[in-house]
C-alpha cells in the first residue's frame, strides 16, 4: 500500500510530465498536439488540486488545528494557477 506522501509525490510528477509534453509540443509549434497536451495537464493539475483541496488539507488542518498557515497559502496558489491555466 502506498502512503500519502508517495500519492501525492507520484501525481505531482505525472502534472509534471504533462506540462513537460506541453512545453515540448510548443517548442515543435505543434499546436493540435500543444492544445492536446494542455488539456492533459489542466486536467491532471485540476484533479491534483480537488484531491488536495477536498481530502488532503481538511484533514492536515482537523489533525493541526492550523487553517491559516500552509493550506491557506496553497488554496491561494491554486487559484493563481487556476487563473492562468483560463
């Protein structure tokens, strides 16, 4: 069985492939294999942020008490990226 921290360590890898499969498909100026791969990617970056946002803080912040420190800053980050991935 996995832990949490090789979950989350595996997804974050598999976001960074696909923005890496984006980063290449421009470099080519592919643009339909661009626009495939940034659908991938927005997709994978937004399960990652559900996963974390709807399981993974609630329970740090029910175990620490602490609901304005590191999940505050990543809630705040993930909506930056939300914002830039419109």
């Amino acid at each position: 069985m996995s832990s949490i921290r090789q979950l989350m360590t595996d997804d974050h890898r598999h976001c960074d492939d696909g923005f890496a499969a984006l980063e290449q498909a421009v470099g080519r100026k592919d643009l339909a294999a661009a626009r495939q791969a940034f659908g991938v990617f927005e997709a994978c970056m937004l399960a990652h942020f559900a996963a974390e946002e709807e399981t993974l803080f609630p329970a740090f912040e029910a175990h620490t008490g602490m609901t304005e420190g590191p999940t505050r800053v990543m809630r705040m980050e993930h909506q930056q990226i939300r914002g830039l991935m419109r």
